[in-house]
C-alpha cells in the first residue's frame, strides 16, 4: 500500500511540474509584457507551492500533529 501512496504522490508532483511548465512556456512569447511574463511565473510558483503545501500537511497528519 505504500507504494500505491509513493507512487500517487509522485504522480501529482510531475503534474503539478507539468502544470507549471505549460504555465511559462505559454507566456514565454515575443510579444509577451513583463506583467504576463510576471502573472506566468507567479501562476507556476502558486502551483508548486500549493503542492509543496499539501505534502507538508499531510506529514504533519501522518506524524499526528495538527
């Protein structure tokens, strides 16, 4: 079973990293403004971090903290 919930968590990680990657290289244009440029690397870091969130919440599950 643990290796089930390794490889799930290792799925939503190279999905969210995939979801951030699309978010740049969308935004990585020509014609893009420094503030679509900016919005792109805030949207991706929103997707990691949210990500890097949950991992850490569901340690603290795991560990019985609150």
């Amino acid at each position: 079973m643990a290796r089930r919930t390794e490889k799930s968590e290792l799925d939503q990680a190279l999905e969210d990293i995939a979801d951030a990657k699309s978010t740049l290289e969308e935004a990585y244009t020509p014609e893009s403004s420094r503030e679509d440029l900016a919005a792109a690397v805030g949207s991706a870091l929103e997707t990691l971090e949210a990500y890097e969130a949950a991992e850490e919440e569901e340690e603290d599950d795991f560990n019985g903290q609150d």
